[in-house]
C-alpha cells in the first residue's frame, strides 16, 4: 500500500549518491585535491606570533560589526 513511498525515497537517495559520487570524481580529476603542501605548511608556519594576529583580527572584525550593525 504505502510502498511506492519507499520506492521513490530509494529513488532519490540513488539519484542524490549519484550526484555527489560524481562531483567528488570530479574533483579528483580536476586536481582539487593535489595541494598537499598547504596542510603541511599550515602546521610548519603556524606559530604563536600568526595565531595571536589572527585573534586580534577577529575582535577587530567583530568591534566593526557592533559599531556599524544597522539596528
């Protein structure tokens, strides 16, 4: 009686695993994934000096946002 249900959310999740296995194909072919330096230089180069800047950029960007929210 109610199988049809079934049967279509079968349908759209093969239909769906189809699309997302072909763009992940997809990338790898198109080398989105071949950066293997930029991890391994995140982890060489990120040293206390660049993560305490990158904190004071955030409450900088964050003071900015509470000065000029629209209210």
């Amino acid at each position: 009686m109610d199988s049809w249900v079934i049967v279509m959310m079968l349908g759209v999740s093969i239909f769906l695993g189809a699309i997302a296995l072909f763009g992940f194909l997809w990338a790898v072919k198109n080398g989105q994934f071949d950066d293997e330096e930029k991890f391994l230089n995140g982890v060489k180069f990120d040293g206390e000096d660049e993560l305490n800047d990158m904190a004071k950029q955030e409450q900088k960007k964050d003071k900015l946002k509470r000065e000029y929210r629209p209210e």
